[in-house]
C-alpha cells in the first residue's frame, strides 16, 4: 500500500473509489477553509494489465509460412505477408518481430477432419521450439482446420469486383498470398477467444 497526501478544501467528503481502490481517512489537521486527507492505494489495483505490442500470427507450410498481425487493440487480424521456409526463414521473422513490435505469437495448430493432429503437426511442433528458443517469446497455438479453405473461398469470391481486381485477386491467391489470409483466419480466431474471457 501507498500512502498520498492531498489538501482539499474543508468539507470534501471522504470517499473510496471502487476503480482505483483507494481509501481515505478522516481529515488529520485544517488550515483554515482547507483540509489535508490522507489516503491509501493499492498499487496493484490500479489498473487492469496494460499489454504494448502486436500479436504475430503463423500458418506452418513446409514450403511457405503465412504470417499476419494484429492491431495494436488486440481486436483485428490483417495478413501481412509470406515467409519461405528455408534457412533464412528465422532471420525474416526477427526482422517482422522487431519492426512490428510484437510480444505474442499464434501459431495454427494444423489437424484433420476428425479434429486430431495430422502429419503436419510434428514439424509445426518443432517449428514452434525454434521460435520459443530463438525469440523468447510467449507462443500459443490455435487449431487452423479449414482456414486455408476459407481463406481460398474469400479470395475466389470475385462477385462485383472489376476486371482489374478480379485479375488481382487471382495473381495474390497464385503467389501464395492465400497462406497471408489463412494466418490472418488462425489470429482473428485467438484475438476473439481471448477478447471474450479475462486475458
């Protein structure tokens, strides 16, 4: 506990307030029309957990790793771009990690239609102890069964775009871009699991 000293003027009504914690005393000495008020807070109640940072969101291929970010309010995913997975994969996900600030990283946790791992969850497993080890970074899995085809469907749905764009969409979906999407799909999924419960 804290202890503050304020001078009011006499009269002030001694409260606590329920946000902050703090609990005042009755006025201790009177100068004139002004009362001086001690009180107390507990620190730790001061305010909720404040987190800084962006959370970073991966979807494992053996060839091509989607990544994606949130917005700085934890609400949003939005694709950001495609890693190859080759041996300079780590180094461009320091790169990402330090420009964009992140301080949390969701990984998709890859199973098949009954909802159990397949054979791609091995190597993502080992995936995310070379994050863990290289980073130092809190890593979360999020199971990402269908992202990619709903990722693929979003990006084939051309209804009431232009010729132009529609020719876009397709050249994106062709580089790979489709892996972005499904990595933006595995983070919105975390983002609302946690916005909906106590972090």
């Amino acid at each position: 506990m804290v202890r503050f000293e304020l001078t009011v003027p006499f009269g002030t009504p001694v409260f606590k307030t329920g946000a902050l914690n703090h609990y005042a005393t009755p006025p201790y000495s009177v100068f004139g029309c002004y009362q001086k008020i001690a009180f107390y807070a507990s620190i730790f109640h001061m305010a909720t957990e404040i987190f800084e940072g962006r959370f970073l969101g991966i979807d494992y291929g053996t060839k091509r790793i989607g990544v994606a970010i949130s917005d700085e309010n934890h609400t949003l995913a939005f694709p950001k771009e495609i890693v190859l997975n080759n041996s300079d994969t780590f180094k461009n996900f320091g790169e990402i990690i330090k420009k964009e600030n992140i301080k949390e990283i969701v990984v998709g946790e890859s199973v098949d239609f009954s909802g159990k791992l397949n054979v791609l969850s091995g190597r993502i497993e080992v995936f995310i102890l070379e994050l863990e080890e290289k980073f130092k970074l809190p890593i979360h899995k999020q199971k990402e069964f269908l992202t990619s085809v709903e990722a693929r469907k979003a990006g084939n749905n051309k209804s009431g775009l232009s010729p132009s764009q529609a020719h876009s969409k397709v050249k994106q979906i062709k580089s790979g871009r489709i892996d972005a999407s499904a990595a933006a799909l595995i983070l919105q999924r975390y983002l609302d699991k946690i916005n909906n419960k106590p972090r």
